[in-house]
C-alpha cells in the first residue's frame, strides 16, 4: 500500500478485467433463472464462472409444502403432548375431588375421547408415512 492512500477498499490482487457478452432466448433465459436460483448463488457473473469451470455448485430445493406440513405436525404433537399433561391433571382432581360414581362417570367419558384423540393420531401418523413416501418417490425422479 502507498503511503498517499487514505482509505477505501482494498485493491484487488487478481482484478478481474476480461468482459464476455453473450446472449440468450427467452426459454434458455428462464433455464438460467430458475439454475441460478436452485445454485443459491445472488450474483449472475460468479455462477456464470462456476458453471464454467466446473465449481461444485449446491443447489438446494425447499419444499414449502413439506416445510409448512412438518411445522403443522409439529404443533400438532406439542398439543398432544400438552393433552397428556392435562390428562393426568384431570385424573389427579377426579380421584381427590370426587367419590367413586362420579370419578368412574367421568373417567369413561375422558376414556372415549382419549379412544378419539388416539384415532386422530394413528390418522396422522399414516399420512405422515404417505407424505414422506410421495417425497422419497419425487426425489427419485430428480
């Protein structure tokens, strides 16, 4: 460095100075739009160099489907566990609070919906199993 420089960025080493033009058709435009996005690359002239000379490029897919489903599912199970906890509450004040007719009525009643609420979750679980099949079979076919 000059001892006149005051500031500013620092001079490039190997500065690149040699300008290519090329051109392309719409199709082959949207081709390169939709590569570039894939590359996850923000500048065109540097996955441009890497195409070039065979740079290894990652080109990462997001599904949001998939990405919103396992949100969903997520929240799902972190309500059920919730309902686990709420469960053994119940339990706990019927036995305390109540005599034996009352807590067996109310334990049958909080049996049934338990039956449902693990339907629900046996329903879940399938379409899980399938989601993540059709996925295994889309990814197969990049």
């Amino acid at each position: 460095m000059t001892a006149n420089r005051k500031g500013g960025r620092k001079p490039k080493i190997d500065k690149a100075t040699h300008r290519y033009v090329f051109r392309l058709t719409d199709t082959e435009n949207a081709r390169f739009l939709s590569l570039l996005d894939q590359s996850g690359l923000d500048n065109k002239a540097k996955f441009i160099v890497s195409l070039l000379f065979e740079r290894k490029i990652n080109s990462v897919i997001i599904d949001k489907g998939a990405m919103d489903y396992c949100t969903k599912l997520t929240q799902f199970f972190a309500q059920f566990r919730a309902i686990g906890v709420n469960y053994n509450q119940v339990v706990k004040i019927l036995h305390t609070n109540f005599g034996d007719k009352k807590t067996v009525f109310y334990l049958g009643k909080l049996e049934g919906l338990t039956i449902e609420l693990a339907k629900i979750c046996r329903e879940v679980l399938i379409l899980s199993k399938n989601r993540e099949a059709e996925h295994l079979i889309k990814k197969q076919h990049l």
